[in-house]
C-alpha cells in the first residue's frame, strides 16, 4: 500500500480530531493572520496574528459555550458572515462541539435566510453584526427552533422589544461562558471530539439553486477528514506555504481550504473584502492562494487597461509581451508533457527573457512576488487567460468539484500542471464518463445526500455510490479530465447542432478585455446571440480616451463607439468558431451583472434562466422577424 493511501485510510473521523492533533504537534506556529483596520478610519489595516495554541484557546471555548447553551451533537449552529477570522473560529468551535454548521452568506436576504434557518432546524445562529442580526429577528415567527443568536459584532449584539430573554449574545460573552463551563468541566469539549463518528452530519451547505429553493448538501465529518488528506497527500502545499483566504467560507471551495490548511499546519491569512485584494496581496506576499476565474480575468483587464493607459508603445508591448507568454505556456507545457521537460526554442526563450523583464516580473510582484501557486475553481477558466498568467511565471492550477463533492475532486498536479484542464483526480477519488459524457464521482467526498429530499439524491446518487455530477467532460489517456460544459446548459440549436456556451464565452473573454460577463443564447433557435457586459473601470477608461471623459458607464455602454469597438472583438472571436457557434447578433447590457440582482451565484457563477429572464426583451429583439444561417 502506497505512503498516499496509508494517509488517507488511516484518516481520523472528523476534523475535529485533526484540529486537536495540530494544536498539539504545532502549538506555538503561527495559523491565522487577520486584519485590525485603523481606528480613524484611515491608513492600512494592522494584520496581527494567532498561534494554534491561541486559535484553540478561543475554538476550545466556542465549542463550551455552545453546549453551555444546549447545543447537542449533530444539532445545525448557522454561521451567517463574510470570510473572516472568526468564521473560521466559530466554524470549528461548532464543529468541535458536535455539531454540525449550516452555512449562509451575508448576501442571502431576510426570507431566504428564514427559509435555509428553518429548514436546517438550526438551534443557534452566529451572525456577523446587526444586518445579520435583523433578518433572524425579522423572521422570528417562522423560526421556533431558533434559541439563540450570537453577533460578532459585540457592540451590535443588542437586544430589542420582543426578543426572548438572553436570545441575543455576543461572540465575545459566549466565548466566556465557554471558558467557565470549562473550567467546571474540563474535559467536556474532548468527550465531544471523541465521540464524533466518520458518518455524523459537519456541515450543510445551501447550493444557491437557478431556480426554486435551495437544497442543503449534508456533508459528514468523514468528507472533511478525507479532503484534509487527500489535501496533504498531493504535496501541492506544506507547512511553510503562506496562503491568502479571500473565498466565501459558505461556499464549499473555500470551506475545504481550512481543512486543508489544518492537515498541513501552513499560514492562513484571512479577509474576505473582495475590494482590498490588490491591497492585500503585496501585504500578506501569498505563496499559495485559491480564486474563482473572474478574479484573474479582472487581474488581466487591468493590466491591459493600465498598458493602455500608458500610451500607444507601451500597449504594443504589453501586447508583444502576452503573446509571447501564451506561445511559451503552449510550447514549454507540450514540450513537458511529450519530454518530461519544460523547454522552448531558443528565440522564444529569449523573447519570454526580454518580456519578464519588461512586463511579467512587475506583474508578479503584483501578487506579491511570492505566488507559488494559485487554484482556480468554481467555474472554467479562459485558457488563452490560463496560458498568459502561466507565460508570465504565475501558475494556475484549475481544479474541478461540486458541493456534492465536497469541493475538491480533481486539482492540477504542481509543476506538472495542463492549461485548459482540471487535472487528475485526488486519491481515494474514483472518476467515469458515462455514454452521454456527463463525469460520474465516487469516493469519501460525496455527500451524504440532500436534507429531508430522499427523491431529489436519488437522481444524482446511486446506490453503489456514484453520483451524477451534470457536467459533461473528457479524460485524456493519462487521467486528465477537461470539462466541456454543463449537460443542462448545452445548447442545441433549431439546426440540430449542439453548442457548449461556456467554452465560446470562455473564448470571447481571452478575446476581448473590457467583457465582464457574457452570455451565449441559442437553444431551439437558428443561430447564436450574446449578451455582454462590459467590465465598469476598463470600459470608463477607454471612453475617457475616445471623447467621453467623465460620463457616466450608462451613456459609454450604449455609445455606437462601443458598440463597433465591440463589434470587431465578436468578428475576431467568430473567425475561430465553427458557422454554427458563431455570434450573429449582440446587445451590450446597460449594467454589469451581479449578485444583488440574483444574476450571479455568491461564487460569481452565471445564474443562466435569471439572466435570460431579466433580459429577455434583449433577446427577443435580437430574434424578432430575422432569419440567419
């Protein structure tokens, strides 16, 4: 039996265990880093640290307090909060206390909230600050089983009219009951830990569906001590790794990074505003980070549109430069594969030399100059964009998964990697395509099922344990899997001919760098239309060089300039498509599409029908009373 395999069997049944074994090989390394912003307001944040004796300290007396307060193995503690350090925290109290942590973003409004709190059944709820705290008491009627609801925020944990006596605690006041009940009973926590078994529920995390109510993915603690160890086993990080956590903690992939970083003891530097990571990155100087694809092609529209900005001979060699980073991506990843080694020919080594100097160490250090490594899943990434980041010395390494499988079923392998893929499948992972293509999983990161619907699991699960995942994909003779589209969001035009939409959107964003989302329409219709919303920044920026300084994004989307200038990235995008892919018709959209309007899943997934229907005058128009081949 391999070194993997004897890791990943010999796995302990949760993570709570596994918590308690880093504490102790590890007690005074450094775990998390976590920003204090200036109490003026103004000036960067102050990043302090906890080691993981510390971060046990405060998880210890989370788990205390909430079984001081009722809390029973297996009973649902909902964590409604933006990534930060005391998600983590609370996260793992819960866990430690036998429970299990229903998850909940910010985002989600009053009603929904209400309807993932009571179906869950969750006793508890640990809420960020007020806005948080609003929506449970809104909804308090429809919530009987509701015991408590702990704030963060300990200056926003305040009682109102009508709240049930000590309904309200802060973090901070459940931490010291904790640590009272501790000290009474002292081993409590541990007997907890103990007596957690492989298949008890850890986790349910709400999928944010298209259409209708959410369905809970009931994870057990198993999933996680595997994934912990599948983590490790793949040796992609160590315990000398700095990583950057931005991701949302309820959505499965960036939950699956701390049991990650648990089984491998690494720095987890935490802070969930998307809007400070270009300010963080040269702080917290990551050699290892996770992103969802839309970060890095904002990271690439920048750029571009900083080269612009430069004026026209610096554009021109940025141009040169993204060019010859995508040929020596191309050529040195085949050669690697064909050779073992990763070469170029002499005059494209010696033009990428050229380019690093000129363009691709300044854009490293952008990153922080560190970035060994960066993840990116949740949703395909543009090769084209793959292949420039990968030219310019920052590896991405695509990895595939679902809730259902806990996050992490297939990540690319370290230098090794294949732009384009999402690599092989972790150990203890088992992987087939069926006739129609859809990828089929099985192994100890599938879900138990979903939560109080035994018809809706059995179309995905079957009762040998594989599970449907939707997606349609293809394996390479040496294990690599490429994901082609989701079988649901296949097109098949009124021709016959079936369209992967994804992989033509993927293609117009490596094309044109001011698109932010687009959308490719054509299902039982006799050609291919697109929605495209541009990117606010790059799109202003080139308006203000083109005779529209200082109007608003309304009026510069909707000038004709845009329209033609758009119109020549469609031309460009079409001459490499087949005649029945290409894009006949277009409309740039008045707004960029976004999570508030339900046009964006929390993970920044494209919500296909909300679009369509939120548009579908857009669409109609482009339809109406035309005919085309």
């Amino acid at each position: 039996m391999s070194d993997t395999q004897t890791l990943i069997d010999n796995r302990p049944p949760s993570v709570a265990t596994l918590f308690l074994e880093r504490v102790e090989a590890t007690p005074e390394r450094e775990a998390f880093r976590y920003p204090v912003p200036p109490a003026s307001g103004d000036g960067p944040d102050d990043w302090r640290s906890l080691t993981w004796k510390q971060s046990a300290d405060r998880v210890l007396s989370i788990a205390a307090g909430l079984i001081d307060v009722g809390v029973r193995p297996e009973e649902r503690v909902a964590i409604a909060s933006a990534t930060c350090l005391d998600w983590i925290l609370a996260d793992l109290g819960v866990l430690c206390a036998g429970a299990a942590t229903t998850t909940v973003y910010p985002s989600t409004n009053a009603e929904e909230t209400a309807y993932i709190l009571a179906d869950s059944g969750s006793r508890v709820m640990i809420a960020e600050n007020a806005e948080q705290l609003v929506k449970a008491r809104e909804q308090r009627a429809q919530l009987p089983d509701l015991a408590h609801v702990v704030v963060m925020n300990e200056a926003d944990a305040l009682t109102a009219p009508g709240d049930p006596e000590d309904w309200v605690l802060s973090l901070a006041e459940l931490e010291r009951r904790g640590a009272a009940y501790l000290e009474l009973n002292p081993d409590v926590v541990r007997k907890r830990i103990d007596a957690i078994t492989a298949d008890q529920l850890a986790t349910l995390i709400y999928t944010s569906g298209t259409t209708g109510r959410p369905k809970g993915v009931r994870l057990p603690h198993d999933n996680w001590a595997y994934m912990a160890r599948a983590i490790e086993s793949t040796g992609l990080v160590t315990g000398e790794d700095v990583q950057y956590l931005w991701l949302p903690l309820a959505h499965v992939f960036g939950k699956v990074l701390t049991s990650g970083q648990i089984a491998v003891g690494h720095v987890t530097a935490v802070d969930g505003r998307i809007d400070k990571i270009i300010e963080n990155l040269p702080v917290v100087r990551p050699t290892y980070m996770a992103a969802v694809p839309r970060i890095f092609e904002k990271v690439y529209n920048g750029v571009v549109a900083k080269a612009r900005a430069g004026g026209p001979a610096k554009y021109k060699i940025f141009m040169w430069a993204a060019g010859v980073a995508r040929d020596y991506a191309k050529v040195s990843q085949d050669n690697l594969r064909r050779t073992g080694s990763r070469t170029a020919p002499l005059g494209l080594t010696v033009k990428h030399a050229v380019a690093d100097k000129l363009v691709y160490a300044k854009l490293r250090e952008a990153f922080g100059g560190r970035l060994r490594a960066a993840v990116s899943g949740s949703a395909a990434l543009a090769p084209d964009i793959g292949f420039f980041f990968s030219g310019a010395g920052i590896n991405i390494l695509e990895g595939y998964g679902l809730t259902e499988s806990s996050a992490a079923s297939f990540v690319n392998p370290g230098e090794t990697y294949r732009t384009g893929t999402v690599g092989r499948p972790l150990p203890g992972t088992e992987v087939r395509i069926a006739d129609d293509g859809e990828i089929l999983l099985r192994g100890p990161g599938i879900m138990e099922g979903y939560h109080g619907l035994p018809d809706r699991t059995a179309e995905v699960l079957e009762s040998d344990g594989w599970f449907h995942t939707g997606d349609i994909g293809e394996l390479s003779s040496d294990g690599f899997l490429r994901i082609t589209d989701r079988k649901k969001d296949l097109i098949k035009t009124s021709g016959g001919k079936y369209i992967a939409p994804a992989e033509v959107e993927g293609q117009f964003k490596a094309v044109c760098p001011f698109v932010s989302n687009i959308l490719v329409h054509g299902a039982d219709r006799n050609f291919c239309t697109a929605l495209i919303a541009l990117d606010e920044p790059s799109i202003t920026a080139w308006g203000a060089d083109h005779g529209m300084a200082g109007k608003p994004y309304a009026d510069v989307v909707t000038s004709k300039q845009v329209e033609e200038m758009i119109g020549g990235y469609v031309s460009r995008l079409n001459e490499g498509l087949q005649r029945w892919q290409t894009i006949k018709k277009f409309r740039i959209l008045p707004r960029d599409l976004d999570i508030e309007h339900g046009e964006l899943t929390p993970s920044l997934k494209l919500k296909r029908p909300v679009v369509e229907r939120e548009f579908k005058h857009l669409i109609d128009e482009m339809y109406d009373g035309t005919r085309e081949a």
